[in-house]
C-alpha cells in the first residue's frame, strides 16, 4: 500500500512539472527533419531523439536561449533605433520590421539575421506572439521552421497579445489586420 502512494505521489508530481514547464515547438516546413522543441524545465533544446542542455535568461532585458545547437535572444524593450544587440557571443542584427501574413492572420513581425559558428541564422520574432520561427543552415541547406502554437518562445503572453484578438460577431476570433496586410 505504501509503494503504491508513492508511486502515485511520483508520478502526480511528474505530471504537475510537465504542466508548469513551457515547451515551444518548431516544425519543418519542407523536410521531413524532426521538430525542434525548446523546453524551459528541464531547461532544453530537443530534435528528434537527442537533446542538449539550454539556458535561458534570468535578466529582464533579453527573451534568450542558449544551447550548442541553438542560440536566440532579442531584448525585451527594443528602442526605435535599435538595429543591433549583442548577447552570449553572437551578434544580432534587426534587418526589417513589417507585418507578415501567415495562414490568413497577419502579424507585426521582425526579421532577426545572427551570423552563428559561420552559419546565418534567420529570425522571425514578434513583440505579442514571440518567436514565429526560424531558418537555419543544416547539413548545406536552409531549413525553415514554424511554431506550432500561436504563442512561440519569448511571446508576453500579456493583454498585448490578447488585445490583438477581436471577435466578429457570430464568427471566430481574428487577429486585427495591421494596416499593411488589409
């Protein structure tokens, strides 16, 4: 009886961790390559069956993930004329600003290119929706990945991004259209 309990305490508390744990995963666009997941606890970055250490921030001006495979941050508070910022080694350099239209919703994006161990990687972040996806050179091609969620790695989760949701009336949610997507 008492191995019992304690299995069950186990496994109940596996399960609580799980549901505290943000996990954030990226799909391949036009490979069959694995998903790409970062996960805050245990704080990691997986693809397919392996998996390395991450880091994650605990400052509050960067939204960042650093592991051997994959390397993100941008700040949380970007001035107007902020093009550049330089965080765990890499250079990050903010190349345009405008709405990208994606499954019929359109967003305020940033395109983020950092040049990584002589590859370039390329970002694609939002200040409401964090991190859309990414492209990254593997094995001699670019491969692009998207987030499986509406919310992606770094995303506020904040009223921000449910301010951008609207409901018609007698239809399902939308996001508002910036003005360069109607």
């Amino acid at each position: 009886m008492l191995k019992t309990r304690r299995y069950v305490f186990f496994i109940l508390g596996l399960l609580a961790q799980s549901a505290w744990a943000e996990s954030f995963e990226y799909s391949s666009l036009l490979t069959q390559r694995p998903i790409i997941t970062i996960q805050t606890d245990p704080p990691l970055v997986a693809s397919g069956d392996r998996a390395v250490e991450a880091r994650f921030c605990n400052e509050q001006q960067f939204h960042c993930v650093r592991s051997d495979w994959f390397n993100f941050s941008i700040p949380k508070h970007r001035s107007a004329n902020q093009a550049e910022w330089n965080y765990g080694g890499f250079v990050y350099r903010l190349v345009d600003a405008s709405p990208i239209r994606a499954l019929g919703v359109c967003l305020e994006a940033s395109k983020i290119v950092s040049l990584q161990n002589d590859r370039e990687v390329q970002f694609f972040f939002s200040d409401s929706h964090g991190l859309l996806g990414f492209s990254i050179p593997i094995e001699g091609t670019s491969a692009a990945y998207v987030s499986e969620r509406e919310f992606g790695f770094g995303s506020t989760k904040s009223d921000k991004a449910k301010a951008a949701l609207t409901k018609k009336p007698g239809g399902p949610p939308n996001h508002k259209l910036p003005s360069a997507c109607t």
